[in-house]
C-alpha cells in the first residue's frame, strides 16, 4: 500500500464538484436545507484521527514513556487514514458543488443559509483531509529503524544470501 496521491483526492474533489453542482440545477427545489450538523461530526472526526497520528507518530518513534505499537495496528490505523482522506474528498466536492449552485442564489434565505452551511462543511471536510494526511503520514516508519534491532545492533546477516 502506497501514500495517498494528493492529486488523486483533487481529482476525486473537482470531478464530485461539477456532478454535485449538474444535478443541483433539477434537484436543489426538491431537496431540505442542508443540516449543519455535519460541521461538529467532521471536526470530530479530525480531533480523534489527529490524536490517533499523534499517539502513533510517538509510538512508532519509540519516544520514552509509549508502548511499542504491532504493525497490524499501524496498517489498520493507516488504511483508516486513507479512507477517511477519500470520504473527505467526496464530501468536500459535494458541499463546493452546493456552495458554487447556492452562491449564484444568495439573494433567498434558503439558498443563502445552504450556502453558510455548505461553506462550513467545506472547511471541515478540507480540515479532515489534512488530518487524514497527516495521520497517514505519521503511520510512516523513520528512515534506519529497519536497520537496527531492539538492541541497537546491526541485524545478523542473513544465512542464505551470500555476498
């Protein structure tokens, strides 16, 4: 399993955007206000996958009063990571394409306070993304940890590669 490619989550973002904002001009009459409840579930979602990267980034670094973390672990936290950079891409474009339809409306309440709710949920989800990163980063074994054993020592070579 590779990184996240960021310009795969922008493509992800621009392509959720235009459909958002195509099926808007037919829909958006029929449909409720949109529920500002989604901004403080992101946020939160974010606050716990950041404390999980931070958690994590110290264990893995081996800092002194952290546990050792098993690898199974890190690669759940880590596929965790990933999918949340994905879903928060999706989101992201869905709330631009109501805030690019509802921009050109703003002189109605409804579209008006859509578009206030759509900003915000925006944020949040682009806030997610970066934390999702983040974590995903954070996940990452340091450079030469590989090299050496729990001792410190060179690792014993290896009986059945010559050199």
């Amino acid at each position: 399993m590779g990184p996240t490619r960021i310009r795969w989550l922008v493509v992800l973002f621009v392509v959720v955007t235009i459909v958002t904002t195509a099926l808007l001009n037919g829909l958006y009459s029929t449909l409720p206000p949109l529920p500002w409840s989604a901004v403080p579930t992101l946020l939160l979602i974010a606050v716990a996958e950041l404390y999980l990267g931070l958690n994590f980034r110290a264990r893995i670094q081996r800092k002194p009063g952290t546990r050792p973390v098993e690898p199974l672990v890190v690669a759940r936290i880590v596929a965790l990571a990933k999918a949340t950079a994905w879903a928060g891409s999706g989101f992201a474009g869905i709330f631009a394409g109501f805030l690019a339809y509802a921009a050109g409306l703003l002189d109605k309440t409804a579209p008006r306070q859509d578009a206030i709710v759509a900003g915000g949920t925006l944020v949040a989800a682009i806030v997610v993304v970066g934390v999702a990163l983040f974590c995903e980063w954070a996940c990452r074994v340091p450079p030469g940890s590989d090299d050496e054993n729990e001792a410190g020592e060179a690792p014993d070579e290896d009986p059945f590669h010559n050199s």
